[in-house]
C-alpha cells in the first residue's frame, strides 16, 4: 500500500514505539506516586514534556498533556473565554479551522459568546487587516490555525500574534498540522497558546499537548485530581507522553531535511498532475503550504469516487479532510475558498510523509491519470463541460 493520507494520521515510528513500551510493562507506576516505580514513570514524563518544549522553543512548564488535538483545542479555548467572560464574551477565528475548533465556537455562540469568523482569500489565507477591523473590546480571544488540514495553507501566525500582543488579547493557535513539518517558535509567533497532537507526527493516537504561556491562567474545563497543574487531570499517560516526545524529538533532529525532501517530492507530485491531467487544478495557496500537501480538485469527477478507485490501486488518500469524508455536506473549507458544492466535491488531498518515496509519487501520478480518465468516460458531468 502507498499511503498518502498523512494528515488523516501517521504511522507510529518504530523508535517512538520502543520508546514507549517499558511504561507499559516494567515501568507501569502512577507518575503521581512517591515510591520509585511512580517516580521513574514521572521523570519520563519530565523528560517527555521537555522534548515537546524544545520542538516549539517554550520551556517545559509551558506544556501540559492533553488527550490530543481536540482537547488541547477545547482547553485553550473554553479555558480563556470562561476565565475572561466578565472582560469581554467575543472570539475571532477563521473560517477554515478544523471542527476542533470551529465546533467549539459554534457551541459557545450557543451559550453566548459572539464569534467572527475571518473570511479567507482564493488562497486560503485570512487577511490581518480583516482581523484589526473585527476586533472590539470585547474579544477575549483569538484562534486561528497555523496550518490548514485539507489544503495546507499557512497563516500569517507572526503578524496576527503581534496584533493581538499590541492589543492585549489572548492568542492560540492549533499547530497540529505544522508542528514536526514546519519550524515553529511560540516566542517568534507571538502566540500564548498552542496546539499540538501526537499521532499526525509519528507519535501515537490519543495524546496531545497544549502550549501556555508563562502567566496565563485558563479556567480548567475538566475537573479532578490536580494533574497538569489542575487544568488537565486524570493519571498521566506516561506511555503516550513518552511517545510524544520522542516523536517530537525525532521531527525536531530532522526537521530541515524531512521538509526539504517533502517538498522535492510534493512538487513533483503538483507539477505531474497540473501537466498530466487535464482540467486539474491546485487548491490553496501554490508556495505558501506545508510541504507534504498537495490538494487538486478535477472538473466533472466526484471525490469519493476518485478515493476508491485509487484504494483499488493500493493507494490511501482523501477527498478533503478524514472528519468531513463520510459526510456528504461539502468541506466547509472549500467552500470558503469561494468553490462552489460540485467543485468542491471533485477535490483530492495526497498528504506525504517521510516515508514516502518519488517512484510512489509517480505511480500516484498516473494512477489518478488512469481513475480521472476512467471516471470522466463515464460522466454525465464531464460530457457537458466539454461540449
Ligand atoms: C487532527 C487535527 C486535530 C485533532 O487532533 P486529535 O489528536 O485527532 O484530536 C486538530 N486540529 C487539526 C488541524 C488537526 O489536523
């Protein structure tokens, strides 16, 4: 199998693997207990938690572990809002954030709270200026992802951080995409909060970890036994942890040379398509992106389709993002790139990863020829366009 769904997840790395697995087996203890089983299951973490630290430039007692993405998201956002509410009950966000964030919001509109959310351009990306004119002194928060899941998109993180820091407002950000592929400082961003989830930088499934500043205080929205500082409790996933950093660890030590060859071989996966295919297009911004990523939609060919044929090739994509795939609805952030429902639908994300190799990248190239042609012949879609 040729997997190219790396944002969906990523494969656990063997070192990660055999970094973790003492803790499930010898090294069991409670890393909150004082006998030394706990304690070497609670240096681990340390030992962990100043692996996430160093991937990002914070300090180690800026990171707490969370559950994953969703949770680190959920934290930093109800967390600042429900500390803040007596100050201001507004949060500006974008309109293409991963429904770990944008449910979010959409649940505190719900419960009072008003939230904008930026309009971004053909490319993908929001405009600081739109952001200066929403804010009123009212907003609490702002929340705008680094990089965008389905068409990889980066954001001006740096200047909104700077407005936000001139303007006294919290700022986070969901790193999730970025974090491992992409540099990323939180003191050259300017940002206060930061997301983080393990399993789509080769560490495992279920474990995150949430970035917050020195000096921020969050409202806990999970409740218990104190661990992580109060604001995340319940006993500590060492193992995860574990995994999390090493995985951090690995990304970090080769971080220049994974983005360089991801790069060399997504534009040789853009550049194939775009010239081998007719009616085929880039979506998102052509340079401005992460370099796994790759997103094209096809005029007359349906998503979902295009996907299992290239399943039946031994090829792992997905039409926009892994949350919207089984729905029918179209991605809502394509459709804030201004595409309409049919193009929207004839959408295809290859997401690479390290493992990935230029002799996979060409098959991939002329398996999506061989599906876009076979699908073409048989749509009534296609049939019109080309009349
Ligand atoms: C995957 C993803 C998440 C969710 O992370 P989980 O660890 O799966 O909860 C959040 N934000 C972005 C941008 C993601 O890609």
């Amino acid at each position: 199998m040729i997997y190219m769904d790396h944002s969906a997840t990523s494969p656990v790395d063997p070192e990660v693997l055999e970094a973790m697995e003492p803790y499930f087996t010898d090294s069991f203890g409670n890393a909150s207990t004082l006998y030394s089983l706990g304690r070497e299951a609670r240096t681990a973490m340390e030992s962990a938690r100043k692996q996430v630290a160093s991937i990002i430039g914070a300090t180690p007692d800026e990171i707490i572990f969370t559950s994953g993405g969703t949770e680190s998201d959920n934290i930093a956002i109800k967390g600042t809002v429900f500390k803040l509410k007596k100050k201001g009950n507004h949060i500006i966000t974008s309109a293409i954030e991963h429904p770990a964030v944008d449910e979010t919001c959409k649940y505190l509109e719900k419960n009072g709270f008003q939230v904008t959310y930026l309009p971004v351009g053909e490319d993908g990306i929001v405009s600081v200026s739109d952001l200066k004119d929403a804010i009123t002194d009212k907003t609490v928060l702002i929340t705008v992802m680094h990089a965008n899941n389905e068409i990889g998109t980066i954001q001006p993180i740096k200047e909104i951080g700077e407005v936000a820091a001139e303007k006294n407002i919290y700022f986070h950000t969901d790193a999730v995409q970025s974090v491992g592929k992409i540099p990323v400082d939180v003191k050259e961003l300017k940002v206060d909060m930061l997301s983080i989830s393990a399993h789509k930088l080769y560490g495992p499934k279920g474990i995150g970890a949430l970035y917050i500043r020195k000096g921020i205080r969050l409202e806990p929205i999970i409740h218990g036994g104190g661990h992580e500082r109060g604001i995340r409790p319940g006993t500590e996933n060492v193992a995860g942890a574990v995994g999390l950093g090493k995985a951090c660890e690995i990304a970090e030590r080769y971080l220049e040379k994974n983005s360089r060859s991801l790069t060399s071989i997504r534009d040789r996966l853009i550049n194939g398509v775009l010239s081998e295919i007719e009616e085929s297009h880039l979506n998102g911004h052509p340079t401005i992106r992460l370099p796994n990523n790759a997103h094209f939609r096809f005029t007359g060919i349906e998503g979902e389709s295009l996907v299992l044929h290239l399943d039946f090739k031994g090829i792992a994509a997905s039409t926009g993002s892994a949350c919207s795939s089984k729905k029918l609805e179209p991605s809502h952030v394509l459709m804030a790139l201004g595409m309409d429902e049919v193009q929207a639908h004839g959408s295809l994300r290859l997401t690479l990863g390290k493992e990935n190799t230029a002799e996979e990248v060409d098959y991939v190239i002329e398996s999506v020829k061989g599906a876009v042609g076979t699908l073409r012949s048989l749509s009534p879609l296609w049939c019109q366009t080309e009349e």
